[in-house]
C-alpha cells in the first residue's frame, strides 16, 4: 500500500498463527528496507484477496469466518482502511476446501474480466452449484459507466484424492506480465486442453506456461500459493 506521505508501506495482516515463520517475513523484510509495516489485528491471507487497483475488491466469506470476534462491517471496515478498498464483492468459497481462499477457483485478470471455474456435476454436484452462484454475484458487479463483468468459465479438474481430498486447481497461477504461470497436472489431459484454451481467450495477449502441480497441490495450493510479489 501507499502510506499518506506517498511512500511505499506494507499491510501486514496475521498469517495462520501455527506458521510464525511466514507470518514474519514482511515484517523482517520492512525492517530490511527500511520500510513502515503496518499490522492490522485482522487474519487475512493473501490467497483471499484481489482488488483491481482501483479500489475494487474481492475475497470469499472466509474473510469474515477467520475473524469470529468482528462483524462483517468490522472486517470490510479495516479493508477499506489499510487496502484502500471502495467496493467489497464476497464469493462463496469452495464447499469443503479448508483455505476458503478466492484463488483455488478464480482469478481477475482485467477490470472487467474474471475467470472462474467450473464443476461438471458429476464432479461434484455442491461445489458445481457454488461456482454458478459465484458466477451470479460477479455479472451483477457494477463497474460504473453501465459495464457489466465479463466471466470466462473454467474447467476444474477432479478433487478426488486417497483417503483425503486434494484441490486442483488451475486458477491459483502468478502473473509475471507478460506471463502466466499456471498449475498442471499429469492427468485430465481433456480437462486440461480445455483449460489452456480458456486462459488464451480470457488473455489473449499473454504467454501462458504450465508448471506441473502434481505434489505441491496436495500441500493446499500450487503456483499463487507459494509466490509473493511486490
């Protein structure tokens, strides 16, 4: 974020408290650069927000579920003070899928452009019902000027695992511009065909690469999960 004298500041929010680790990186490395972190009293991760940079912004219900001693006001209330949000747009997240996070199913990739995936019911008949509810709270999105959200559906590949479930995904990708850098699998290969072809017409103008996900996904995220940008 942009402190009120224009200089570059970090809003440091509380990672998963079991991960102190991690959860002390920005601080570490403001105090490297000589940068102010500012610590909101608030969890929130990463993977549960995107904003458009013009003060539009997105997370899942998660965002309040983390925070049980807040009201929703509450919550949207230190968004709007330390990220500088104006519109607050809540999806539903993933039934089951124990991050809630925005970015295991969708990804804004313009202003006005989100993809967002998409279950076949004989997938899973819940989450495909979700994902369609979700794709309903995004095309009634005002952007101004009588814009409307254009949503590009997404395959999402199986979530069926050994004994426990594992979230696939091919949403949950980095953008270095002009490059997307997207999870793939060593199976679904149709599913997968399918998938590319959506992230070429959703971007036509970028170079999308594949980065096979097999392993790290188990862990609970793949490409967007493990990268931080600045």
């Amino acid at each position: 974020l942009v402190a009120a004298d224009d200089a570059l500041a970090f809003a440091d929010f509380r990672y998963y408290h079991e991960r102190t680790f991690d959860d002390a990186i920005p601080a570490r490395l403001a105090g490297l650069w000589g940068v102010t972190d500012y610590r909101p009293q608030m969890y929130f991760e990463g993977g549960n927000f995107i904003t458009d940079g013009e003060g539009r912004c997105y997370m899942t219900q998660g965002g309040y579920w983390e925070n049980p001693d807040a009201t929703e006001a509450e919550v949207e209330q230190v968004l709007k003070d330390y990220l500088g949000c104006k519109q607050i747009i809540v999806l539903k997240p993933l039934d089951g899928e124990g991050t809630t996070h925005i970015d295991m199913f969708s990804k804004l990739v313009a202003p006005d452009r989100f993809v967002l995936g998409r279950y076949g019911t004989d997938v899973d008949p819940v989450n495909a019902k979700v994902l369609d509810d979700d794709r309903d709270i995004l095309s009634a999105v005002d952007l101004g000027e009588g814009k409307t959200m254009q949503v590009f559906r997404i395959a999402m590949p199986s979530n069926a695992g050994d004994g426990d479930k594992v979230w696939r995904t091919y949403t949950n990708s980095t953008f270095v511009k002009p490059v997307n850098i997207w999870p793939t699998y060593s199976d679904w290969q149709d599913t997968q065909k399918s998938a590319a072809n959506t992230w070429k017409t959703a971007m036509p103008d970028w170079k999308h690469v594949g980065v096979l996900s097999d392993e790290i996904i188990t862990w609970g995220g793949a490409m967007h999960c493990v990268s931080r940008n600045i």
